[in-house]
C-alpha cells in the first residue's frame, strides 16, 4: 500500500492466469491452449502485414474483422464487438452491462475471473450452487437480478447446458442483460449466437484462444443486438481506441476464411477428449462429461494436489484449484495424440 | 439509452481518435504517425515469430520486454511497465495513480483524452491554463491536488516543459502522483525518465507508436517506482492478463535492439519539421516552437477550418480541433520530404 495509490488497489485481488512456464520438454496441459498451430493461413496473413504500414495506426473500429465475424454469423457489424482477447471483453462488458442496482449472478463454480471484474468495478454479485452433477440449473437464478453471467460449457468443469436451458435464462430474465461466455463453445457445444434476433438482453461472447489457436494473438468477440454493442463500444472508446493491433486483425480475418482447418482441428481435439476421458475413466478417474478442450476430473482414492505435483514433477502440468467444491479435482487440457499419451503414462505410474 | 446499460455508459464521451482513411494517394499528415516504416530488425522478429507458437498465451508479465527496456533506460524491471499502448497504460494510471479526494490537474489545452478517462473512472478534475506562449507554467499548478498529468511535449502544440520545470513539479507536490506523457519526447524533448531513481511520485509514460514507428502494433510502456508499477499490475492484472500479444512483444524488443534505426529515423523527422516551420513561417504562419513529429501552427489572415477544407479537398489531412483558445491552429504530422513538399504546395495554392 502506498500514500499514491487510488483507493481501489489496495483491495484488488488481482486474477492469477495459468503459469507459462519457459521449459522444453514440458507437457503443457493447464492453460487450454490448442495443440495445434494457427492455419497455415493465418500464418501467411501475419507475413504479409508485418510491413511498412505497421507505422500507423490500426483501424479502431476493426470494420473489416467485425463484418466477416457478422457475414460468418449471419448478423450485421453492428451486432458484432471485437478486443484485446474475451477477457478484455468480459471486462468491458462488466462495466458497460453488468452493474447494476441487484446484483449480479453468476455460478458458484465458474471462471474465476468474474470476482476479480466485479472488484475492479464496485459490481454487487451473487453466487448460485451448481447442482450435485455440476451443472448449471436455470430455475436456480430467481430473486433479485440486475445481470447473470456463465459460460457455456462451464469453466473449469467443461459442463454445458443445453440451449433451451440459455433459453429459458433469457425468457426469465427479460430486464437483465445475459451475458454466454461461449469460450469452449466450439468443442462441442450449442452456441447461443443462434439467438442474438430474438433476444435483445443476450450477449454472446467467444475467442480465437480456443478453437482457432490464437491464444498468442489476443482476439476476442462478443454478439448481441445493437444497443449492448454500442455500450460496449461507447466504453471502449473511452480506455483505448486501439486495443487490436494490425496483425491481430488481419490473423483473426484470415482465421475465419479458413473453414476447413477450423473444422479439422476442432474435430482432432475433441476425438482426443473423447479417448482421454475414457482413458482416466479406465484408471479410476471420475470425468464430468465436457464438451469443451479440457477435461475436470477426480480420483476417489488420491487427492488432487498430490497428482498435481506428482505430474509436474514429470513435466506435466495440469490446473488444479485450491477452492471449495472443486479442489479435488484436476482440470486437464486436451493436448496432442503425444501429449495425452504421455500424461495417461505419468497417471498410471503414480496411481502403481 | 437502454435499460440495459449500466449507469456510467450514457454519461460517457468517448474520444475520437484521428480518422484512418483508406483511400489511396492521401497525404496523411493527421494522426502524428512515423513517416517511416519500422526498423527492419523489427519486420524481421514479427516473421521469425509469426509461428505455430500463437497456439499459446503469451507471457503475461511480458518479462522480456521489461527487462529490455530497463536496460535500456538503466532501471530495474520492477520500475517498468507496459501495456497496448501508452493510451491503455494511460487508461490504467488513471484507475491506479490519479483518483483521488482533490482534483486531478491537467493543462487546459492537452491530449483530449484525459478528460474522457476522467468521465470513466469518476475521477475530479481541474484544468490549468497554459500561458500565452502556449507553454506549462509550473507554478500554476498550486492549490489541492490529487495527482498531476501533462503531456511533455505537449500535444497537440508541440512546446515542451524544460526538465527543470519537471523537476519543479515533482518537489511542488511530494504527496501527488505526476505523470509525464512523454509520447513525442524522442524528437527533441528531454525525457523525465532520468528523474525515477530520485522522486517516488513520477511516473513517466511512453510510446512505441511515434518514433519507433509502430502505432500499428499498439505498445506502450511507463516507468516508475516500484509502488506505482505495482498498483499498475493489479488494476492490469484485474483487467486483462495479456494485452500484448507474442507478435507486439517480439516486435518491441526488437525494436530497442536497433539503436542506428531509431537515430537515423528520429533525426530524419526532426529535420523535416524544422524545414516545414521554416516554409510555414514563410507562407505567413505563426509556427509553435515544436519539438515533436508535428507543429501547430495558425495563419492570421485564413481561417483553420476552412485551411483544413481545403487541404482536404487536395487530397492532404490534417488536424482540426474546434475547441476554444485552438480552433485556429493547425496541428501538421511531420511527414516525409515528399509529404511536406506536397502540403506545402497545397497551402501555397490556398493562399494565393
């Protein structure tokens, strides 16, 4: 604490992301990054900007990233927000459309960013229990409500809840905006872009991080009508004109003209998923169903954070949380054919 | 306004940054962008890292470019801060350093978003006025203060404060934070970052976008006492926990590797601007003495605006600001030799 800083600081609790951790040889399964690379043209996109015009300033309203993002989607730009990565994003959307006179709810198990926003901005919340099965139950958020938050699938569990779940979040809630922090979405869950029309408290957000690989390149999105985007962008507009810069645009555009590879690799990841679960299953795991690029699992005979210094002492790092409810579990992320192997070997010679 | 929105988003202004055109054959002399590309040492790191790696975070503590930048300037890393662009470093001293009980104060003509951060965060304000000579009086800035900032060289009128009259400001006011925007400081200003070792309340903030010609790859930076980088930490770190991406930070420290490129090209820049105030001064113009990539400059028989219509209409932008005590003046991005050549033909016209 000191005599210079605004009143704020001193009660922050600042987020803590996944380490990245600057070792070779390491098996890198905490922070959900995709095992495989960018499209190789995204690549030749960043190639070619990386020239002379990087001496100006990007565009600030990001016209041609927003409207390929509104054509992919069958919305118009003025539906469409782009920023520095979704947490960027949820941040701005904590400020624009989440403070309000009733508190915010979001669930008891979720990304563990949300506090730290509603800190930042003085933002009254209000947890609610997951149900035994760690899922999401709409019926769950009555009472006072000035916002609601999740993500679907569900961070760090990979829980989703069906669209007419979201739906009927919306339709309870009318006056209250609805944020799906669809992060995972791509991995095998049900969008909620699907009903941007029809709801106008919806917002939708997503990230390259995930299912394009573009965690190194920080863009994220957000999808709602018109007037939650203009909140958006009237409080953007008031931090920094520019938070995307010249090669983030042009890598994310190239990004979504590049179907096929999208596919394929969304696809690669979740076959992994697939097998991985059924894997730990086999060794004992209990695997909540995850529709997402990670897994959430347990095992009723050895306790989490054992398993989680046992791995790392053999160079596998996986994301375990010392927080109630949950801190028995281990939050994998589903890396390469190679690297799966290799942790299910580290699991099985520590569970010998 | 919607019912959606939180109470601070209709209450908002946000700035308008300089407009980027995308038309061709344009003399862009509005948005104080480097005439020059960037080093090609620069061009060079963005292509070696434009790789599979984007699949992963980047460094959240940007650990490398840190450093790089305390070696640069004899610090220690905790004395350094970075983010995208001085505009999101500025944004995030605003929510760290600069609310306080009394006022904040900033120059009456200064960068026009001060007072639009001041709007975001609830922060009080007081602007002092420049004198006649358009220049910082250090000694008007008595009286309750919270925390100080001023652009140094001023924008938009180029006139720099004399480190001394820094130096005046940081023993004035030992309880209040004072923030130096030192964006356009390498073409010609003396930087405060000198003063950190020695004033616990300066922080001193700055750019890659100007003289390392990277406005496209949105890198900003500030250096400090440890305790004010570390409330700049936990508001960043409660925000967002990669605002670089792996392409900015590789550029960055590239960039500072190029020591020859940067002289050649800032010494380039300050040498067209002394030729154009020279041409301007001869076509009738009253030229700010200028030690930035700009001049602001009136003419006392043509009326700016219309000086700016018809600039336009020959296809060269400049900046208009219609506000009082400058909607004379003119502010003229330095350009390249052929850039000044074309404006000044095109003001020769005009006033003939």
């Amino acid at each position: 604490m000191s005599r210079f800083w605004s009143t704020i600081v001193s009660e922050l609790t600042p987020y803590i992301p996944g380490e990245q951790p600057k070792l070779p040889d390491l098996v890198k399964l905490n922070t959900n990054e995709n095992p495989y690379g960018p499209s190789p043209q995204v690549l030749a996109a960043l190639h070619e900007a990386a020239n002379d015009s990087l001496r100006l300033y990007p565009d600030p309203s990001a016209s041609e990233l927003k409207q390929t993002l509104a054509d992919y989607h069958g919305l118009n730009s003025a539906q469409v927000f782009v920023g520095n990565g979704s947490d960027e994003v949820l941040a701005l959307a904590f400020m624009a459309l989440l403070k309000h006179d009733a508190p915010l709810l979001f669930p008891d198990i979720s990304y563990s960013f949300y506090p730290v926003y509603c800190k930042l901005y003085g933002i009254d919340y209000r947890t609610v229990a997951l149900d035994d099965a760690m899922r999401i139950r709409p019926e769950d958020y009555q009472g006072p409500c000035g916002a609601i938050i999740f993500p679907n699938p569900n961070a760090p569990t990979g829980v989703d809840l069906p669209l007419a779940g979201v739906e009927a979040m919306l339709r309870d809630h009318p006056d209250a905006v609805v944020v799906v922090d669809e992060a995972y979405v791509d991995f095998g869950g049900e969008s909620a872009v699907a009903l941007v029309e029809r709801y106008p408290n919806l917002l939708v957000v997503q990230t390259f991080s995930k299912s394009r690989s573009l965690a190194g390149l920080r863009v994220g999105c957000a999808f709602g009508h018109a007037d939650l985007i203009e909140a958006l962008e009237r409080v953007k507009n008031s931090f920094n004109s520019y938070p995307l810069d010249r090669l983030a645009l042009a890598g994310a555009v190239a990004s979504l003209h590049d179907e096929a590879y999208f596919q394929q690799t969304r696809q690669a990841v979740i076959a992994s998923r697939e097998q991985l679960a059924a894997d730990l299953t086999e060794l004992g795991f209990e695997v909540l169903p995850s529709v997402a690029n990670f897994v959430f699992a347990r095992h009723p005979q050895h306790d989490a954070a054992q398993l989680a210094a046992g791995l790392r002492a053999r160079c596998v790092i996986v994301r375990h949380f010392n927080a109630p409810r949950i801190s028995q579990y281990l939050r994998i992320s589903i890396g390469n054919v190679g690297e799966c192997a290799a942790l299910m070997a580290a699991l099985r010679e520590l569970l010998s």
